[in-house]
C-alpha cells in the first residue's frame, strides 16, 4: 500500500436502495452481457467468491492466452463498502443511502508509484465504465421492484453465495435489534438523540402511539 497514493474523488448517484447496489456487487451473473469489457478478458468459469467474517472477496482469472497484468481483487466489506486492488491502480469505494430509493456511491482512486499516465489513464477509464454499467442495471432492478409484480426465488448457493452471506449478515444483525426493541419496549434509533425524559415517559409513549409519533401522518395543531 506504501506505493500508492490518492489520485482524485468523484461520485455518482442511483435511483436505487443501497442494498439493491450491494446484491449487485456480490455476483457475477449479469456480467457476461452487461459488463462487455469484464466479459472480454476474464474467463467467468472461473469467477468464485469466498466470504470471511463482513467480507465477500471476489477471484475470477483471465481468460486462456490474456494476460491483463491487472491481477483484480474486489472485496466487500460489511455494510457498506468495497476496495478494488489491481497492480497499478486501486479505489474504494462507499455506498451511501440518501433516501429508501436514492444511493450516493462515493470513490476514492488511488495509483502506484511506477503507472505511467497512460496505464493508470485506461484502467481508470474502465472501472468507470464498469460503475456505470452497474448503475444502470441498479436503476432497472429498482423499478421492477417497485413495480409490486416482482417475486424473487431461491439464490444459488454458488453462484450468488456473496449474496446470501450479505443477505444473512443483515438478517442476523436486524433480527438482533428487533429483539431488543422488544425487549425495552421501544424503538431504539443510534443516530437519534438520547432526550432526559425526567419521569415524561408515560406521556411520550402516549404520544408516539398517535399520529404524531415519529412514523405516523402528520397533524394539523
């Protein structure tokens, strides 16, 4: 790591949940037709994740008689991140909700020491490619799912194994928190301010009951 260094930032954003990006990201079945450029050099046969702890790390080779020299290794990190390492060029990358139906998707580019301007200018320019093309197919998945008429089946325990894990490492977590909302009788919101109550919690209890709690219509006082 000693040998890169940060090149630039950029972003973009996708009518999508975060989480229909990061089911994306954690397999590969769309990428012999939505993703040209990956398809043409790397051998998908090949494509095989293994998942340790939050990651998800992604090994694929190039295709017999290639030789990109990039030597790629995706990984994601749980929840919400991914770093991309190749010889000459590396970046990271954040997903970010904005709302249920809008991801900000934040990068970070890094390049070696030794890439002339030409390399780290092509790899640069493929990757980008490649965030687009996902970003498209986010934007159409998030439509149909929005459309109500989608039913999704079983996942393949091989070739969407980074997805069940994701899926599974959420659930876990989610299932964990109900529970202790259950348990304190409560919603429990860890970005939300903590207020002293000073003995008001039969009253705020009352009131988050009525249309005026926190998830209920708005009234006119």
């Amino acid at each position: 790591m000693d040998d890169f260094k940060f090149d630039h930032a950029w972003d973009m954003k996708g009518d999508y949940n975060w989480k229909t990006l990061i089911d994306n990201y954690n397999e590969c079945y769309h990428c012999s037709v939505a993703h040209p450029g990956i398809a043409a050099m790397t051998d998908l046969k090949t494509y095989n994740v293994e998942t340790v702890g939050g990651q998800v790390q992604h090994f694929a080779k190039d295709k017999p008689g290639m030789d990109s020299g990039l030597e790629v290794a995706p990984t994601f990190m749980f929840p919400n991140a991914s770093i991309t390492m190749t010889t000459k060029y590396f970046y990271l990358m954040r997903v970010v909700p904005v709302s249920p139906n809008e991801t900000s998707m934040q990068y970070e580019v890094y390049r070696h020491k030794d890439a002339t301007d030409e390399e780290f200018e092509e790899v640069d320019k493929f990757f980008k490619q490649v965030e687009s093309e996902d970003k498209a197919l986010c934007n159409a998945a998030q439509k149909n799912l929005n459309s109500g008429t989608y039913i999704t089946g079983d996942l393949h325990s091989f070739n969407e194994k980074g997805v069940l894990h994701f899926q599974q490492h959420l659930k876990k977590i989610l299932v964990a928190h109900h529970e202790k909302e259950e348990r304190e009788g409560g919603e429990i919101w860890p970005a939300r301010q903590r207020v002293i109550r000073n003995g008001l919690d039969e009253e705020i209890k009352f009131c988050e009951g009525l249309a005026c709690g926190a998830d209920g219509k708005k009234i006119d006082w």
